[in-house]
C-alpha cells in the first residue's frame, strides 16, 4: 500500500546555510501513530514544517498518498494534511467557533461557509469538548483550552494526516492522556513531537529519534527509545526500567 507520507533523501537548510536536516528517509502508513524524539535543537520542528508545506527539501522528495507535496497546490495539500503548531493565533478578538472554523478554508468552494462546514466545526467543537467555549474571545482561553481549540480547528480540516508540535504543551496530566487517547482514536495518520518519552513509549506506534538533524533510530518504541540511543540523542546516562507494565525512565547527567 502507497504510505500517506514519505520521505526519501531528504536534506534541509536555512537559506545559504548549512543544512540542519541530513538525508531523512521513512514513510508512514495509513493510521500510524509515529513520535519524533529528541534534543532541542535536533531538527524536530524544521523536519514538521517540511511535512505541512511550509518549507520546501533542499534535497530529495516528501510525498503524500504518493505526490510530490510541492507539486500539489496548498489547499490541497492542507485537504491532507492538518497541523497543530505551538505558534497561536493573534487575532484574541476571534470566538473559539470563529478559530475552529478557519479550519474549514481549504474546503470551501463559494463564499460563505455551507451546512457542511458548520456541521463540521460543531462536531469538532463537541469532540474536543469546548462548545461551552464556543462562543468566548480565544484571548480569554486558559492555554489548555486554547491547545484544545487548535487540535479542534485541525480536525475541523477533516485531514488525512495530522502533524503536532509538542501538542501536551500547556496540559495538565489528564488532558494530556486525554488527547493522545483522542488523536489515537481518530483513526488518521498522527505525526507528533514530544519531548515525554513515557508519553512517546505509551502513545506512538513507533518513534522516530532524531541527533543533530539525522535518524538515529525508527522503530517501535521498546526498539528506539534504549538507553544507548537516548544516552546519544540527550547526551545523558539514561536507565529503562522494564519490569513493570510501562517503561520507567531514568537519566543523570553524565558522571
Ligand atoms: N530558519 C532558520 N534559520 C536559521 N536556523 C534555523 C532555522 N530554522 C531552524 N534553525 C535551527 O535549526 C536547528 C533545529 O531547530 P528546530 O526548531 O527544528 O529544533 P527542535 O528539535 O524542534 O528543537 P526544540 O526541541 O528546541 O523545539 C536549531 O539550531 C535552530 O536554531
């Protein structure tokens, strides 16, 4: 089956400099959770924008359903995929429904929004429980809520894919579980970073780590997330603990 998302040979750079992402190759099927760990500075979010159109490879190709992605228009691409950003929208003034249902441009065809859309942005109001929200200025918003109202614009895109940057940002121990167990549910193909590797090992089908801007490991979590490979990612002695349902981690600094 034609992987949602591939990318092969991969590099990236700021313009006239040196690249920071370094020959990615992996793809992603259909409904798979993939994390991408590792230090800041590693490249996780300049490896993010590559995949929502916001920055075009250097080197090599991203494809979506089997498409060069700058081949593709950008409503089209933003048809596909959705993504939530840690950036948030200025404009306070807008009501959370007025925010959610900026989600729904790359699917207009006439003017104003249809039935259709707004029986979209209700669904996805209700999904991610804001409609008590619905109708309050997004400035007004706790940082939580506001997270939850841009997960809920992005499903309001009824995309294929959806990306997130450190999406459990600004959420408290019960929100957090709460949306990873929403995106898992949704049945679309999730791409997220997070800093959290009992998040990453509990939620992710498999977890990418990345080291100064290359794959250092892409597999299931109990394969990637060792303690050698998160020893190089974080440059720090990490121990893994499993012996009980759930890796535990630990980590010190080098001695
Ligand atoms: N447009 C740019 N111009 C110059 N440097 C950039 C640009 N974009 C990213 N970088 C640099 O590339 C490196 C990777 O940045 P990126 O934001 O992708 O890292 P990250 O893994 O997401 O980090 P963090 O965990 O801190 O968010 C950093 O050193 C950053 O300063």
């Amino acid at each position: 089956m034609t992987p949602v998302v591939e990318l092969s040979g991969v590099h990236w750079g700021p313009k006239r400099q040196a690249d920071i992402l370094h020959d990615l190759t992996f793809s992603v099927a259909a409904g798979e959770v993939l994390a991408i760990c590792g230090a800041n500075g590693a490249g996780k979010s300049s490896l993010l924008r590559l995949l929502y159109r916001h920055q075009a490879p250097r080197k090599g190709t991203v494809r979506l359903m089997g498409r060069d992605l700058w081949l593709m228009k950008a409503p089209e691409a933003a048809r596909i995929v959705a993504a939530v950003l840690q950036e948030q929208p200025t404009d306070f003034a807008l009501t959370t429904r007025q925010i959610v249902a900026l989600g729904r441009l790359p699917h207009r065809k006439g003017f104003g929004p249809g039935t259709l859309d707004n029986a979209v942005v209700e669904a996805a109001l209700r999904r991610m429980d804001l409609t008590a929200f619905a109708d309050r200025p997004f400035g007004t918003l706790s940082g939580g809520e506001r997270q939850r109202v841009m997960v809920a614009r992005a499903l309001a895109q009824e995309p294929q894919v959806i990306v997130l940057d450190e999406p459990t940002n600004h959420l408290d121990i019960r929100h957090q579980l709460e949306l990873l167990a929403l995106l898992r549910g949704l049945g679309l193909t999730v791409i997220t970073t997070l800093h959290d590797l009992t998040l990453a090992a509990d939620f992710a089908d498999r977890v990418l780590v990345l080291h100064q801007g290359r794959i250092i490991a892409d597999a299931p979590p109990s394969q990637a997330l060792t303690e050698a490979t998160i020893a190089r990612a974080f440059n720090v002695t990490a121990r893994v603990d499993r012996s009980g349902p759930a890796p535990r981690f630990s980590f010190q600094l080098h001695g």
